[in-house]
C-alpha cells in the first residue's frame, strides 16, 4: 500500500408553522437501548464523555466548565439550559433521562443552526414542539411520509435533518469537481514534491503573514518516509502553493503533524512513535518565524496517552487555541485513539502548557458509525467559515480495504460526504486537510491510496485552484 498527497486550492463566494403532530415520549431518546448496547454508551464515564461532546460541540457550555463537571452536574446544566431557551417546565425537565435531554439539545441546536426557528420562537416551544417541528421540516426537504418519520427516533430526525441541510449550505465544500469546465482560472498540481524530490505525505499549510526578504508567505508541515516503518516531520515553505522548497526537519519518528500561527508565533502538534506502536501526541511551540525555521523551539510538550489501554493515540489537529501562549492559556486538540480493533474519534484540551484532559468525541463517532463506516474513523481538520466551526473528516467503510476511504463535512457532530471527481476517476481519499489563504479561498490537501485509485493520480500531490 502506498499513499501520496492529494492538494487542491479552492475559492469560495458564497415562514413559520405550529403543528401537533406526534405526543408521545418513545422516540424522544438519542439513542435507543439497542443503540446503546451497541455503541457501548453502558457506563458513567462513557455517558460522561456523550455529555461533554453533545454539550460543547451544540455550544452550550465551553470546556472550561463542563470538564470539570459530575454526569449529575451535566444533567443539571441540561435542565437550566434547556429551561432558559425553551418553554418547557422544570418538572418535565427534572423526569427526563440525560439522553433525552440530550436529544432536545441537539434538536434545539440544529433548528437554531439552520434557521428554521429563531432564538425567540423556540423559547416559546415546549419539547414535543420541537421535536414535532424536526418532522415537518424533514418531511418538507426530504418528501418523506409523515407516518414514517413520526415512528423515528428523535437522533434520527436530527441526523435526516443535517443530512439536507448540510449539502444545501455547504455545496461548495463538498462538490468538488476536478473535471468542471469554466472560463474562470483553473488550476492543479498532481504529485507534490518538495524540491529534494520527497513526497509531502499529509501537508498542512499555514499562511505565514510575514513580510521581509527571504520570508514565505506558505508554511507547510509534512512527513517523508526514511525507512519501513519510521518518519520525520518536515518544514518546507512556498511561495505559490505549488512549488515547496525544503527548510529543515521538525522531528524524527514523528508524522501527521499539524500548524497555525499564534499571535507572532507557531504551534506545532504532530504524532510521535519513539517507541514502536507506543504513539502519543507532541507539541512545540515558536515564538516567532525564525525560531520556527531554525526549529528551536521554546516550549515542547509530550502528552501522554489517556483514552485507552492500549496507549496509541495520533493525527492531532489544532482545533481551537486562547491566551497569549502555550503556557498561559489553553489548546482544544482533536485526535484519534486504537481501541485495540480500530481508530476512533477523541477530543482533548491542554490548560496552560499543563494540565491535559481528553474524552472521547462520542456524538460524532457514533453519527458516522450510523453512516455505515466500520473502519478506521482517524485524521481531520477544523476550520472556520462563516462563523462556524467546520470540520474535514476521514473515514474508512470497511476495516482494512483502503480503497474505501471517504472524505466527510462536519458541523456540531453530523456529516455528509465530500463528492471528489478527478480526471481519472479516483475515489479514495484520506488526511484532509484545509487552511484559509485568502478571503473564501482555501488550500485543501488530501492522501490518495494506491487501492481504489488511477495510477496516474497517485505517488504524489495535487493543487486545484477554483474561483467562483
């Protein structure tokens, strides 16, 4: 198996109804007891770490609070939320489970998120308005029976329902369209090399802001292979997006990295396996330009490994970051962990260069594994776009087979797939990527298999340069 960089840059521009329609609580669950069986969401800390994803990815609550908070103080927050933003009583509130609450926090946040009700219309609504609400709005863009959706489960309405709106919203993240013909400039680099020749395995790209001689305005980390199992993580940088010219080495036995400039200077995160099969998650920092490009950092940090016992976590991606610095102030991280079978989705955040407190990212786990993926769920990328939290998400159909790697668009936990047509008609991609350059211009990189894939458009990478 051999993978190899995929690149592209792409530019982008981007009435109400009351009906009673379904009164009874059986489907009002997030999750069924099968589904729970079948997830494993059976003991307090894994109901815990549900809490805490449903909680900060509906923006609810921010890390800071709900971390260190009791599953009986999650519940207590759900009721004072749901209680200020609904109409519903204290009472009915106090009777329902946490997963109940925690499926009317995700209804809520998607009819809010999609502007089907306004702040103020939702205040006036009791849950069995807002649940009866999802199912007309389902049955209004889906065209499904009225029979059929009110014998689902309320998960599953919030899931019908990001599954219209978010290629609706988003089309332009997720039509991606490499044999398009326009007038308008069109450009793309398959085989992505540096300028010794090495492959740019998973290019992440920062845009630097640097002014002076000899500065890049293009940063781009990325890994090359020096032996069987064994990468170093490299530092190149760019002028054009296409053409990268070597800088110096990050790490050895370190890959997958991400960067993103911080004030005046960097953060790096990247996957290191000084020990065989014993991977954890490092960071470094640089105050500057010339730190980074010398790679003399002035804060490094080794996490270790926390979710599972078998102690293998990676493919960090810098999710969100506040303060003036590692040490005095805090770095949201999203990664993977093996659960001694396959790769799945966790979260964590390092408090003032310290502290480092990791859960697993149950909602968006389980809303993929609901999307039929069996395999690895691993690499991302968060970004923002139009004052929302998006994210690019890989995710493997079945466990072992590399040609079914897909590429998903996330918000609030929910997905949909990202539709890649290349000339040749390649169809697994894996390790996205994606950084802002300009205003709705954005760099996106992705790996290709060699499995499922055109020899032509493999062994290397690609920049897609769209205007619209």
């Amino acid at each position: 198996m051999k993978l190899i960089t995929f690149f592209l840059l792409i530019n982008f521009t981007n009435s109400q109804s009351h009906e009673t329609l379904d009164t009874g609580d059986k489907a009002s669950s997030v999750f069924s007891y099968s589904e729970l069986k079948r997830h494993k969401i059976n003991g307090l800390k894994s109901e815990k770490d549900l809490l805490i994803s449903i909680l900060l990815h509906s923006k609810w609550s921010d890390f800071t609070s709900v971390l260190k908070m009791s599953t009986h103080e999650l519940k207590a927050l759900l009721i004072t939320e749901l209680s200020k933003r609904t109409n519903e009583t204290t009472s009915v509130l106090q009777s329902k489970t946490n997963l109940e609450l925690s499926s009317f926090c995700l209804a809520y946040t998607f009819l809010k998120t999609a502007a089907l009700r306004s702040e103020s219309k939702l205040q006036e609504m009791f849950l069995v308005d807002i649940r009866n609400t999802l199912i007309i709005e389902n049955q209004k863009h889906l065209n499904k029976n009225r029979n059929t959706l009110q014998a689902l489960t309320t998960k599953k309405l919030v899931q019908l329902g990001y599954c219209w709106y978010l290629p609706k919203t988003y089309n332009n993240f997720i039509d991606l369209n490499f044999n398009q013909r326009s007038t308008k400039p069109l450009r793309s680099k398959f085989k992505l090399k540096d300028d010794l020749g090495r492959r740019m395995n998973v290019i992440k790209i920062v845009k630097t802001n640097e002014s002076g001689p000899h500065k890049f305005p293009y940063i781009g980390l990325y890994h090359v292979r020096v032996s069987e199992d064994d990468f170093n993580l490299q530092l190149a940088g760019s002028n054009d997006l296409f053409n990268w010219n070597f800088i110096t080495e990050i790490d050895n036995n370190a890959h997958q990295g991400d960067i993103v400039k911080w004030n005046d200077g960097y953060l790096v995160a990247y996957e290191e396996d000084k020990i065989q099969g014993a991977n954890n998650i490092a960071l470094k920092y640089y105050t500057d330009y010339d730190r980074l490009i010398s790679n003399h950092s002035t804060y490094e940090k080794h996490l270790n490994t926390s979710i599972h016992e078998f102690g293998v976590e990676g493919t960090p991606d810098i999710r969100n970051f506040s303060g003036d610095s590692p040490t005095n102030g805090n770095i949201q991280i999203g990664f993977h962990y093996y659960d001694g079978t396959i790769d799945k989705l966790a979260m964590g955040v390092l408090q003032n260069g310290e502290t480092w407190t990791a859960w697993k990212d149950a909602l968006s786990e389980i809303n993929l594994r609901d999307m039929n993926f069996k395999g690895n769920i691993g690499s991302r990328k968060g970004f923002q776009y139009q004052d929302q939290l998006l994210t690019l998400q890989e995710a493997r159909l079945v466990k072992g087979d590399w040609s079914t790697w897909k590429i998903m668009l996330g918000l609030n936990g929910y997905y949909t797939e990202v539709l890649i047509t290349t000339p040749k008609g390649s169809k697994s991609f894996a390790n996205p990527s994606i950084t802002e350059i300009d205003t709705n211009k954005y760099a996106i990189s992705l790996f290709l298999p060699t499995e499922g894939n055109h020899f032509r458009e493999n062994n290397g990478g690609v920049i897609f340069l769209n205007n619209k």
